[in-house]
C-alpha cells in the first residue's frame, strides 16, 4: 500500500524534471508486516493500522537498470475519514500533504484520497512505517475494511516475490468474520485465515503472496458482524411478559363488552 501507481508515475515525472536522475529505480519489498487493532470508540468501530515497509532500491550491482535517486516521491491512499495520520523513514517522521480531490485512488469499495510526501535523501535501504486511524464501513449491515496491497509496482525479475503478513486484532467481540481477496471490483475470492485467543481478543493472522510471473491476488477486504449484543436487566423480561398479559386481558374485555346486546350469530 506504500508507492502508488500514482506515485510511480510521479516517479517518471520527476526522471524528465531531473535528467541527472533520469533512470527510474527499481524498488523491493520482499515482505510487508500489517497490523490492524479493530476497537470501539464512542460506540462506533474503528481500525488502527500500522504498517511497516523495508524496502531496498536495486543498483546495477543487483543486474537492474536502477540506481539509488536524490528524492523519492511517495503517495499512500487514505480511508475515508482518516486520522492521526503518521508516515517514518527509518525511525524519522516525514511531512506529508493531501493531493488534490481529482488525484484519487480507486478501490473496490469506493474512491480513497491521497496523501503525498517526499523521501529525501535516499538510501539503498530503508524501513517506511506508516500509522493511521479510520472508522469503519457498513456494507449490507455488515462492518468492512480493505486493505490496498497494490504490490505491483515492487515485483519484476530482479524480486519476483513478496508477501504480506497481516495480524489482526480484535479488542470487540464479532462474528461472522470473512475475508477475501479483491482483484476487481466484482470478484472478491475467498482467502483462509487463523484465529487464535489472546486474553479478552481474537487475533486473525492472514498471509498474501503475490508472485511476479502469476495473476496478483488484488487487494484484502475482510467483513464481520458486530457481536456485541446488549444485556437488558433481569426484570425487563418478566415484566415485558406481564405488559404482554395485562394488554391481553383488556383487549378480551373490550372485545366482550362490545358484543353485549348484539346477535353473536344472524342468519339471513
């Protein structure tokens, strides 16, 4: 999720800006580590997600046609309603901005914003780390969230393959819980997972691989039902059922009194 398509072509951008970097690096990442906190605050279900990206940029010592550039440009979509948004280069915090409203990012549940930064200077190595915070979607009385894996750009001969390692937890109960791959809009495919029990919480552990000679899987989406179903008094039943009684009784009253002095039957 780090390094847009629409990032990439700022890359290519930037190569005719600056001649003196005008061979486009070829960027790695073998492994990406996802970890999501599914909570409630204020009664409404939230993530918070923290990503942690080690990438390498190849040089001609790897075989590539790629060198290490001055800057690197870097663009990462954002769920609707995202906050305390934070974005590290090797432990450093980076400034970053909103692209414009018409640079959006699609997904199969909607059209995500932007945010944009620049990774200067630029090293062989380096670890992206990104944290963010979003509530989530209700689809069809169901809780969502995607996660855009728009591996892509970081597959080619020299690193055909990568993977990417989510853990999820869940301090909320649910149930219900289904995750799919998304390669389209309308083709969401199954994909297993685990679930273990960590104190109070279930933890869902899901892995990703993507193979640069193979069709890509396309994005994680993973859907579940709220599980937590409120808890009325103990009275509140019984005295429900008595409610229930008493209504009873005076309709039968009424019904009864109303038939006095007519013909309960007439024949013609």
């Amino acid at each position: 999720m780090v390094l847009s398509l629409s990032a990439v072509a700022g890359l290519a951008e930037f190569a005719v800006a600056n001649p003196e970097d005008s061979v486009l690096p070829v960027i790695t990442m073998p492994e990406e580590q996802v970890n999501y906190t599914i909570t409630r605050v204020n009664g409404t279900l939230w993530a918070k997600i923290d990503g942690t990206y080690p990438l390498r940029i190849l040089t001609e010592a790897d075989g590539a046609p790629s060198c290490v550039p001055s800057e690197l440009p870097m663009a990462y979509p954002t769920p609707p309603g995202t906050v305390n948004m934070r974005v590290k280069v090797d432990g450093k915090e980076l400034a970053w901005g909103d692209l414009p409203q018409e640079d959006t990012h699609h997904t199969a549940i909607g059209d995500w914003n932007m945010i944009y930064c620049v990774i200067a200077p630029v090293s062989e190595r380096f670890t992206l780390e990104v944290h963010y915070e979003h509530p989530l979607e209700q689809v069809n009385g169901s809780y969502i969230f995607l996660y855009d894996l728009n591996i892509s750009p970081y597959l080619s001969s020299w690193s055909p393959n990568s993977t990417a390692y989510f853990t999820i937890h869940m301090d909320t109960e649910v149930s219900d819980l289904r995750a799919y791959t998304t390669e389209t809009d309308t083709v969401w495919n199954p994909i297993n997972y685990t679930v273990t029990q960590d104190g109070d919480g279930e933890v869902i552990a899901i892995q990703m691989h993507s193979d640069y000679s193979k069709p890509l899987l396309g994005d994680l989406a993973v859907m579940f039902s709220d599980g937590e179903i409120p808890e009325f008094p103990a009275w509140i039943l019984p005295a429900a059922s008595m409610i229930m009684v008493l209504v009873a009784v005076l309709g039968y009253k009424k019904f009864v009194s109303g038939l006095k002095g007519k013909n309960r039957l007439r024949f013609v």
